[in-house]
C-alpha cells in the first residue's frame, strides 16, 4: 500500500503519517525528516538541503528524488509506504510514479490533509520536533509529558530554525505555488480523499483511518 500524505507545512502530515504507518504496519518516508538527519551527520547531502531548508525554499529534485528513491529500495518499504513531504511539485510527482511502475505499484491513495492559513501559522509557531525521532509535538496542543523530553524516546525537543516567522511565510508561498498543484494532480486520477485536518490529532488520526480503510483496505 503507498500513500501519500500531502497539505501545507503545519497541516499534521509528520504526525498523521507516523500515526498511519504504525496501523497499516508500512514504512514512513518523510524527506524533511531525511534532510535533518543529514544535516545533524554533517553528510555533504545535509549540507546542500541546510542552504534550502534556512531559505524555507526546495531542495532541487535531483538531490531529492536520488534520496528518496535510495530509501524506496530499502527492504521495508517492500511492502508500502507512506510518504510525508513528498511529492511537492509535478516533476518529483512524476518521479514517484515512473519508479513505482517499475516495480509494477502505484499510489494507492494520496490523503491531502487541509487546514486554513491562519491555523497553520498557529500551529508552526509552537510547533517542537524531538531532535533524535523527529517526533512533532505542540507547546499547548501536544506537549509531551516531561517538558523538553520526547515521550517516545527521550530525546531532546527543539523549535526548527526553518519555524520561524519570515521562513514559515517563504514555505508556505513555495507551497501553495509549488505544491499545492498535486491536489487536482492526484484528484485527476481519482486518487484524492481530502480530510479537514482542524480538529485535534486523535480525530484528524481517526478520520484519515477511517477514510482509508474504506477505500483501501476493504478494496
Ligand atoms: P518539511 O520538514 O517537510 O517541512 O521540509 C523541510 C525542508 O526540507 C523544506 O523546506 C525543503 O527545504 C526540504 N524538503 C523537504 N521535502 C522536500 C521535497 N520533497 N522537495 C524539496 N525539498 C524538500
């Protein structure tokens, strides 16, 4: 099963997508989440995606796409995946579908998750990602039980740099130029299930299972 997770920065996607895959037992694919790993290992990959990521601005395909094809061929995306932050234009879109023709699959569902500007710049402002999962939590929202501690790990929470007011404003322009095209991209190809991603994140959780089970699961 291949799903993709798609909305604007702040929409839920990390959360939702982590939430999904652990339930349908796929592997979680978040290409943000890959670039400050690499970035935190001071890789050369890190070091092009840190130039990008602080300019709130896309890393180029090539270096996006050659990542998440590498992580495709891992043994636990066999079986499927969920992708989180990717696609976000056209041509990496059409990347994803050419490799997984190759291995004779396609994208099951894309789940676009949507929640209203305002909101979103709410969310990102106290918005907390657990430095060694990549956990997201919310200051009031979602806080974790020990303050500054990931419940699920124990690692250190930070505020990412790219959360900043004038970056956050750049990324969600590169969004709604760049990204939010794939919406009648996939709706095109009747693969489309939009949620109202404003509700807390056990609804939103149970919504997005809900409206996959019956369109997936039960196929
Ligand atoms: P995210 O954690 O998904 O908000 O991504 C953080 C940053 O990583 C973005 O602002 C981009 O610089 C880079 N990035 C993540 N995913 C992609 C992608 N699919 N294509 C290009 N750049 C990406």
């Amino acid at each position: 099963m291949y799903i993709i997770l798609l909305g604007a920065p702040g929409a839920g996607k990390g959360t939702q997508a982590a939430y999904v895959a652990q339930k349908l037992k796929v592997a979680h694919i978040a290409t943000g989440d890959l670039f400050r790993q690499a970035i935190e290992r001071g890789t050369e990959l890190g070091r092009q995606a840190k130039y990008y990521m602080e300019r709130g601005i896309l890393s180029p395909d090539e270096l996006t796409i050659q990542m998440v094809l590498e992580r495709l061929s891992a043994p636990d995306s066999k079986s499927g995946v969920v992708f989180d932050g990717f696609p976000r234009n056209l041509k990496q879109a059409e990347a994803l579908d050419g490799a997984l023709a190759q291995q004779a699959k396609a994208i099951d569902r894309v789940v676009y998750i949507k929640v209203s500007e305002e909101e979103l710049l709410r969310r990102l402002s106290g918005r907390l990602i657990c430095r060694n999962c990549q956990m997201p939590y919310h200051a009031t929202d979602s806080p974790p039980q020990v303050w500054g501690k990931c419940d699920k790990c124990g690692g250190e929470l930070y505020q990412r740099p790219d959360d900043n007011v004038e970056t956050v404003k750049k990324r969600l322009d590169v969004y709604f130029a760049e990204t939010a095209p794939l919406i009648s991209y996939y709706a095109k190809s009747e693969k489309l299930i939009e949620i109202d991603g404003e509700g807390s994140v056990a609804k939103v959780g149970e919504k997005v299972i809900t409206a996959l089970k019956k369109e997936v699961i039960n196929k």
